[in-house]
C-alpha cells in the first residue's frame, strides 16, 4: 500500500497546471531600437506617394468649402443654409452632433483605458487622441456660425460689461459651450503631454536646424531624468482621471440639447446615456477607419496588430447593440406610453418621407455590427473597413432622424414641409471632412503616430522580473502557446512597399 501511495503521489506531482501564456502585443520580438528606428522613420523620412495623393485633395476640398463656404456664408447671412422657420436646426446641427461624437472614443482610449490597465490600448491611443482634437475643431464650426453674426460670439462667453447683459446659464445651449471647450482643453492638454517624451527624442535624432529648434521648443526640456519620469507619469494620472467624467458628460450636456425640451420625439430621459453609447460607438468606428489605412501605409503591422483590431471590433459590437436597444426602447416606450404625438413622431420617422434616412440608419448600426459574433469575420480587415464605413455613415444619418424628422413635424399641420439642404449645407460639411483628413494626416507627417514610450513599455523586457522568470521557471505551470494573429514572413516588406526602406532597419540589431 506504502508502494501504491508513493507511486501515486509522484504521478500527481508531475502533473503540471496548464496556463494560457499572455499574447504579445509587438510581434516578432522587436527590440527597443527597432521600435524607435520605425516610428521616428515615418517622421524622419519622405513620405510615400499615397499620402500626396491624400492630402492634396484632402486640402483642397478643406480650403474650398470650410473656407469659402463660411466666407460666402458670413458675405451673404445664414440664410443660404437650407433652414426653415420650422427646421431650424438642420445640417449644421446634425454635422456638430456627429463631430463631437467621433471625438470621444480618442479620450475613452486614452483615459479610461490607461486608468484599468489595458495595455492593448498603447499602440492606439495617440492617433485616436489626434482624431480627437481634430474632430472637436471640426464641430466647433458649426455652432460657431449657426448663431448668424460670428463676429459677436464673444458674448458667449461671461465677460461682465456695462450693459449688464449675461448669458441665460439655464439653457442647455451653454452648458455645451463650457463642456465642448473643456472637453477640448483638457484633451489637447492630455494629447501633447503623452508626446513630450517621445517629441524629445526626435529632437534628439534631428540635425541643427529648424526642426531641431521647432521639437526643441515642444519637448519643453525634456531628459528622461527619473525625477521627470516621475512628475511625468503623475501629470498623466491626473489627466486621465480628469477626462473619464469628460467623457461621460460633454455627450450627455449634448443631449440635454434635445431633451430638455418638449417636443415629441426629444422629451426622453433615454438620451443621455443613449447618446454617450452611440459616440462610443462611432468614434471607434472612425479609428478604425483611419488606423487601418495608416498602420498599412506606414508598414506598422507588428505595433498595430490584429489583436487591436480585434478588439476595437469587440467594442462596436458591444456599444452597436447598446444603441440598438435604445432604438427599440424609443419604439416601445413612443407606442406603449400612449401618448398620442410621441406615437405620431416615431411612426412619422418609420413610415414618412424621410424613412430612407431611418431605414439607413437601423441596417448601418444595428445590423452591419453583427457581423463581428464571427472571429473570421473580425480578422478579415475588409470587412472590418466596410463595417466601420458603414457605422460612420449610419451614425451620421441617426444624428440627421433625430434631428430633422422631429422638427419637420410637430404641433401645427400648417407648419409640416419637407428639409432639404442647400449647396452651401453638403460643400461646408464636405469641406469639414476634407480639413479632418488633411489635419490627420499632418500628424502622421510631423508627429509620432504611436507612443513610443508606452509601446515600449509592453516589451518582455521591460518587465523587471523578467530574467528571474527566464532563471527559476515555474516547473509546476505548463505554458499554453497563446494564438498570434499575425505573424509575418517578411515583416519588412510592408514599409518597403511604402518607400521606408531608407529610414527603417530591414535587420534586426541586437
């Protein structure tokens, strides 16, 4: 029996437990210089011929309608946009509405994920922060000019004066002025301070010139001292706890917009969370849309994997099936309350003129997200860029039923007409899209796209147990290789293909 029991016990021992070993979020076990050498290459170096081919139209279109359109808008009156004394709120709202929305998946990436330690998120985050900055200028546009004479906006702000003319600080319609241009501060505040470590060393790499003299001047000193390194980390804490609530509430006060009214089709309690979800929801959307593109021009594929991409199509669905749910709460609560013009608005929207724009809406975001329950479907970037084109669109057109569905018909038949544009409406917004593409991609010319601090961070070898793990292995603990995404044959290739051979290492040095 002694026999038995021993053998027994000594079966049991070398039975090891199976652990799942944690994905690597840089592939190809890239070293510290091959990570500074790529990402200072895509600033270093001339730019390929694809991001001429971007910019210049992108610039022109920006020059033409944000430009012209508002000069020819401020020569002649609001006038010559297509409201009506009944829609009077119509594509320059909707285009503000949808703006600010795109801006706050940079900030949830930045903030909220920085705050639960996801590390996933580093890769990502700065050109999500770019986008966001971006996107808040492109929607400051529109309120800016929609009040008529632009000249005289500095009476928004609470400046005493002799007249003893204040602002009305009960009207939801201010309380976005101090939530967007907060929001707006904090994150630019946020966005530049995460670069400064990594603008210092591109200053540190230029030959004296200017442009040592421009990143010299943005760095603001910086020498990687571990009293820097310190403060820094600190300031960036207190940043990101100070931008989660942001998040939330610039939304929420944009909703306020709506439904503090009473108008059927506004006066729901349903819209700020609604409307936090689906910004959620579409800003995600947007980085993929611009991160995809970037991370193959630039041949980034061993930073921005397939595993950021998987995750990032995870959130669209979660946030997609959220604003579906608010959707069909919208329809219930409208027909099951019984209240008779909140009925009337919604069937309106459904079976009215504008049931194109509804019906575009539903299979844009709340049918084009399914597709992602399948991981082959995740993992296949065509349809991830077809989804998120999809869901940019189907939340643009939310922003236009909410909008102009609920306006074109309210309380006097007398009133009820059909909206439609003006060309100075499709060249402005057009125009706004243009200026988002051609700032973007500015960034990706003169600043670092990626954190490279932060991406560093996530290396095996930052890990300061790392060699003890390497030296005394757990001999009880059976290491599961984690599935990889993606792992190239020629990881190279990419950034030879887009003309980065000169200023990137095609070997590995150790």
């Amino acid at each position: 029996m002694s026999e038995a029991t021993t053998q027994s016990e000594t079966n049991t021992s070398k039975v090891k437990i199976p652990v799942l070993e944690r994905e690597n979020l840089i592939l190809n076990n890239r070293s510290y210089h091959w990570i500074t050498e790529r990402i200072c290459g895509v600033v270093e170096g001339r730019q390929p011929l694809l991001w001429w081919i971007l910019f210049i139209p992108s610039a022109l279109i920006a020059l033409v309608g944000v430009v012209g359109g508002l000069t020819y808008l401020v020569s002649t009156g609001v006038g010559v946009w297509g409201n009506t004394n009944r829609v009077m709120w119509g594509w320059p709202i909707v285009n503000f509405v949808f703006w600010i929305g795109i801006g706050h998946a940079g900030t949830l990436i930045s903030a909220i994920l920085f705050l639960t330690r996801q590390n996933w998120r580093t890769s990502i985050n700065r050109a999500a922060e770019a986008m966001t900055i971006f996107a808040v200028m492109c929607a400051g546009i529109f309120p800016a000019f929609h009040v008529g004479r632009v000249w005289m906006a500095w009476f928004l702000a609470p400046i005493p004066n002799s007249n003893a003319i204040w602002q009305n600080f009960k009207s939801p319609l201010l309380w976005d002025v101090f939530a967007v241009s907060t929001y707006f501060t904090v994150s630019l505040i946020f966005w530049f301070l995460g670069m400064v470590p990594d603008l210092a060393t591109i200053r540190d790499r230029c030959k004296p010139g200017i442009r040592k003299f421009m990143y010299g001047i943005f760095s603001l000193g910086w020498r990687g001292g571990n009293r820097q390194w310190s403060h820094y980390e600190m300031a960036y804490l207190l940043l990101a706890a100070l931008s989660t609530p942001l998040v939330l509430s610039v939304h929420s006060v944009v909703s306020f917009d709506f439904a503090t009214s009473v108008v059927p089709g506004w006066h729901t309690t349903i819209f700020p969370p609604y409307f936090v979800a689906g910004a959620i929801f579409g800003g995600f959307a947007m980085v993929l849309t611009i991160m995809i593109p970037a991370r193959a021009l630039y041949g980034l594929h061993d930073m921005i994997t397939m595993k950021h991409i998987d995750n990032m199509a995870k959130i669209i669905l979660l946030t997609g099936t959220i604003v579906g749910y608010a959707y069909l709460m919208e329809l219930f609560i409208a027909f099951y309350s019984g209240a008779k013009y909140e009925g009337a608005a919604f069937l309106f929207r459904i079976d009215g003129p504008y049931w194109w724009a509804y019906l575009a809406m539903m299979s844009c975001n709340v049918l084009s997200p399914q597709i992602f329950w399948f991981k082959k479907m995740r993992e296949n970037l065509w349809v991830v860029m077809a989804v998120a084109m999809c869901v940019n669109i189907g939340m643009w057109f939310e922003r236009f039923v909410i909008i102009v569905t609920t306006l074109a018909r309210m309380w006097l038949p007398g009133d009820w007409k059909t909206y439609s544009p003006s060309g100075v409406d499709v060249l402005t917004f057009v125009g706004t899209i243009g200026m988002f593409l051609a700032l973007f991609l500015l960034f990706l010319r003169f600043l670092p796209c990626i954190n490279i601090a932060e991406v560093k961070w996530t290396l095996k070898e930052s890990d300061a147990h790392d060699e003890d793990k390497k030296s005394h292995p757990d001999d009880g603990v059976e290491l599961i290789e984690a599935y990889q995404y993606e792992i190239h044959e020629n990881p190279d290739g990419a950034a030879k293909e887009a003309g980065l051979e000169g200023t990137t290492p095609t070997t590995e040095k150790a």
